[in-house]
C-alpha cells in the first residue's frame, strides 16, 4: 500500500534528497518512503498522544471544580 503521504514528501524534496537519504541510511531504512512513513507515523503518534494529555487536564480540571462546591457536606 502506497501512502499518497509520503510520496508527495518525496516529491517535494527537491534538493534536500541527497541529505535526507543519507540521514535515512545513517538511521537504518533501507529506502527513501520507509523512513519518511516511519516518521509520519512517529508525528501522528506524538499528536494523538498530546490529544490525549490535553483531554485528562481538562478531566482533572473540571473534577477540581465539582469538589470545591461545598465542603461542609
């Protein structure tokens, strides 16, 4: 399956191939697509997981809250 993604960051490289290739080897992947996949990966990753964080602030914030309405009780 070709990740329509990842082929237009390639794509779009232009004259940073060269370093990103060599950065993708230095890091072990045999190809050019596996490495910037397994960086999309990695970002949506880091995204779901601030999602996710944020979402248990918020829980704990509003839990804060609806302790503090009375106390003599």
């Amino acid at each position: 399956m070709l990740n329509q993604e990842v082929n237009q960051i390639i794509d779009n490289l232009k004259g940073r191939r060269g370093y990103e290739e060599k950065k993708a080897k230095k890091l072990g992947f045999t190809s050019l697509y596996d490495y910037f996949e397994d960086k999309l990966k990695k970002q949506k990753l880091a995204i779901d997981n601030e999602k996710a964080i944020a979402k248990q602030a918020l829980i704990q914030k509003q839990n804060k809250f609806s302790e503090k309405k009375c106390k003599c009780c």
